[in-house]
C-alpha cells in the first residue's frame, strides 16, 4: 500500500480528546453534537468517551479493563523508554564483551 493511499488522522492533544470527552459524559451532549461542534469525526469522539468512561463491572467476577486517554498516552511514553532503554543495555553488554576480550 502506498503512503498516499493512507488516511492521515489529525493528531489531538490529551487536553482536547479528554475535554472532548467531558462534553458528552459532564455536560450533556449527545456524542453526535460534540463532535459536530469540534469538528471531529463521531467515531473518534466515540473513542475518546469510552477511554474516558470509568470501568465498569461484567459481572461478579469479571470486571472490563479500560485505560483512560492520560493512561493510555503514558504507556505509549513509558513503551517507548522502555525500549530505548533495552537497546542501550544491549548495546553496553556488546561494549562489556569487547573491552574484556580486549584486556585478555
């Protein structure tokens, strides 16, 4: 698939998504009229509802996982670190080797 063939879906801020979302779970607005007010697109504004929603209980012993936009945006961060840091440690243990093959 070509890169122009691609969608490019506009970048939103975690303010913006999570205020977005404010309007329909606080203020009263149907997801619709957010949307249409924002400029956004209703499956969008449908997302960032449900990732703000508190979870809720399935049942006596299932409960729904969901994260919220802020939780969901540290984990792409914290993904991120997390494997810069695995390949600096790699790259560290690759030195170790070296300098003691170089000492022998």
């Amino acid at each position: 698939m070509k890169n122009e063939n691609k969608h490019n879906r506009p970048k939103y801020s975690l303010e913006f998504r999570q205020d977005a979302a404010k309007l329909v779970l606080e203020k009263g607005y149907s997801q619709q009229q957010a949307a249409d007010h924002l400029g956004v697109s209703l499956s969008a504004m449908g997302r960032w509802v449900r990732a703000e929603r508190k979870p809720s209980v399935m049942g006596s012993v299932t409960k729904k996982i969901s994260v919220t936009l802020g939780e969901h945006d540290e984990l792409i961060r914290l993904r991120k670190e997390n494997e810069q840091l695995r390949m600096e440690r790699e790259i560290l243990k690759k030195t170790a080797v070296f300098f003691a093959k170089e000492t022998e």
